[in-house]
C-alpha cells in the first residue's frame, strides 16, 4: 500500500483518536457527538469532491446522533470490573459484554452515518423509521433495546432499502468498534499485570487507541464504498440543512462541551465566585449567538466547490482547537496542573497534525484514495 493510500487511513484514525478521547471530557451521551460529528467530516475532507462532499451536511448531523444514541450505554462499571479480574479467563463474560457494547455503538454510529451517505436516495418513510426507532433507543436506552435498533435498520436495509452503503458501514461500524472497545481493555488488562513491560504505560490510553482503531474500519468502509463506485446519491439539501448543520458543528457540540465545564467549574467555589462564572458563563452565550447569527448570514455559495471545503476547513480547525482548550481547562482551572497528563498532550499533538491537512489548499482527488 503507497503513502497515498494510507493516508486517508491515518488521518481518520488520528481524528477518531482524538475525538473519541475529547468524548471522554465530556460525557458519553453529549460527549459522543464529537466522534459522530468528526467521523462525517472526515469523509468530506477526505474523499473525492463532488457527491461525497455534497451529503457532508446530512451525515452529519445523522451520524452525530447515531453515534449519540450509542452514547447511552455505559461501561465504566465493566471495565472496572473487568480490570479487577483475578485472571483473563475469569473476566471473558465481562470482554465478550464489552465487545457487544461496542458493536452496538459503533454499529449505530455507522448505519446513521451510512444513511447520510447511501447511493440509494433518502426518503421520506426511512427518516420516519430511523427517527422513530431512536425515539425508542433515546427513551430506553438500555443495551437489548439498542442492539434490536441496530438489528432493525439492518433487517429494513436488507428487505426494503437495499442500500450497500448502509450495509458496509453498519457492519465495519459494529466490527470495528466492538474489536475496538475489546482490544483498548485488553491491553490495559494486560499492562497493569506487567505484561507489557514496564516504563511508560502506553497501554493505559485506552479512549485514544479505541479512537485510532475505530478510524481505521471507518475509512476501510469509504474504501469499500469508493472501489464498489457506491456514490452518495443526490438529496438536495436545502440552505436551511446546511446552516443547520453547521450550527449543531460549530455552536450546539462546543456548547454543550462548554456547559460541561461550567458545571465542572461550579462545584467548586473556590475557583470561581457565582457572580464571575456567571459573566464567564455570559460571555460565551454572547459569543455562540454571535457564532450563531454569522452561520446564518454566510451566502449560499459558501456551501458549493472551493468555497465549502474552505468553509469546512475553517470550522474543523475551530471544533479541533476549542474543544481541546475547553477539555484542559475544565480540569486546569479546577485541579491546577499537577493534572495534567499525557492524553492533553496527545490534544495539542494531534490537533496540530491535523491542522496541516486542514491547512492544504488544494481540491483533494481520487488519486489519494
């Protein structure tokens, strides 16, 4: 494989990584559209221009909440009781657990994603059905009930839809992250017993490995879709989606993400008084608005050719940035810098990495896929 073909691979893989470690800042639920959000824009900045780059808009906003409907399920408690095993044997029930959680996530994830890039045309009746079956996995969300979700769509896909796209990345999706969620816990299982060697526990980020990992079966399911010539079919998303989407990008994610850390610093008195973190608390309401009202004055031709994937660029750059600047001051402010730890590092890192493919100005081609 050339340079050029690995590419791709590498670069979604250090954008998961990084994205699914900022999650971890921010809460599973609220903290999962980050990954959900990067996973669509990573295929738009990536792929080919045209009807790739034209479905950015609705996958994006389709995986943001697919992945957040994964989002609901929580395995710290697993982990730890895996972790806490007296030996590998012992604890297969637990990985084989985590392994079927991560598959539902991932697999949900990536169904949502693939229905924003199905070279099968979105109707009316699939919106109806993939909303309304959220509906179900947002007011129960318990793993039996997300796992029939995810079996559903596919089921539906397979018998009415017949989308190949929606298979792929529904099946790279689940088998990706459920490898994913099980390998990142094995290492660490086997690193804190001195498997690993001993010196630095690289074994221990487990968020950015399953992140990395993830990104891999993501782009392998682009691949899939580019060499099967399985091209995003035509929706004709209107300005309205556009901006919308942009606005749950660049306002809605950041400022949940930035609401987290305004609780997190409000449990303490001792950094900020009621009466300053409420102006703190203001000025970012009047910047988001500000963000807000600008993301509708942009003109339509922002969202067409050159002028989008600058527009695209531009945002990431700003989502990669800020969200690693919140996630290390939620904790600086609060616990000094005797917190810091690799992970932040890894923020600023991987971010800077990024932003040298965000900063190339030319029209990305099907030569580097």
């Amino acid at each position: 494989m050339s340079f050029k073909e690995l590419r791709p691979y590498l670069v979604t893989a250090i954008l998961m990584s990084l994205a699914w470690s900022l999650r971890g800042q921010f809460g599973h639920l609220k903290g999962a559209l980050i990954p959900g959000a990067l996973s669509a824009v990573a295929v738009a900045l990536l792929s080919p221009a045209g009807p790739w780059r034209e479905a950015l808009w609705r996958s994006l906003l389709l995986s943001a909440f697919g992945f957040s409907l994964g989002g609901q399920l929580g395995y710290g408690s697993l982990i730890r009781e895996i972790l806490a095993s007296t030996s590998l044997s012992v604890s297969t029930a637990g990985f084989l657990k985590l392994f079927f959680i991560g598959a539902v996530w991932g697999g949900l994830g990536m169904t949502y994603l693939g229905l924003g890039l199905s070279e099968k045309p979105i109707k009316t009746r699939d919106l109806l059905l993939w909303g309304g079956l959220a509906l179900l996995g947002w007011f129960v969300p318990e793993l039996p009930v997300l796992a029939f979700l995810f079996a559903a769509l596919q089921l539906y896909n397979l018998l009415r839809k017949k989308s190949k796209t929606i298979a792929v990345f529904g099946t790279l999706g689940a088998l990706g992250f459920g490898t994913g969620f099980l390998l990142s816990v094995l290492l660490l299982f086997l690193g804190q017993r001195g498997f690993l060697g001993e010196g630095w526990p690289w074994w221990s980020l487990r968020d950015q490995f399953l992140g990395l990992w993830g990104g891999l079966f993501i782009w392998g399911a682009v691949k899939q879709s580019l060499q099967a010539d399985l091209l995003p079919a035509p929706w004709g998303a209107g300005p309205l989606v556009q901006k919308g989407a942009l606005s749950v990008y660049l306002v809605w994610i950041p400022g949940i993400s930035t609401y987290n850390a305004l609780r997190h610093w409000g449990m303490d008195p001792s950094i900020f008084s009621p009466l300053p973190l409420g102006i703190i608390a203001l000025g970012f309401v009047s910047f988001f608005s500000l963000l807000f009202a600008m993301i509708l004055r942009l003109k339509n031709e922002k969202f067409s050719g050159a002028e989008e994937r600058k527009l695209l660029s531009r945002s990431t750059f700003f989502f990669l940035w800020y969200l690693s600047f919140i996630a290390i001051a939620k904790e600086m402010l609060r616990y000094g810098w005797g917190r810091w730890e690799f992970g932040f590092t890894l923020f600023l890192v991987f971010s800077l990495l990024l932003t040298g493919v965000l900063l190339q100005r030319k029209e990305e081609s099907s030569d580097l896929v």
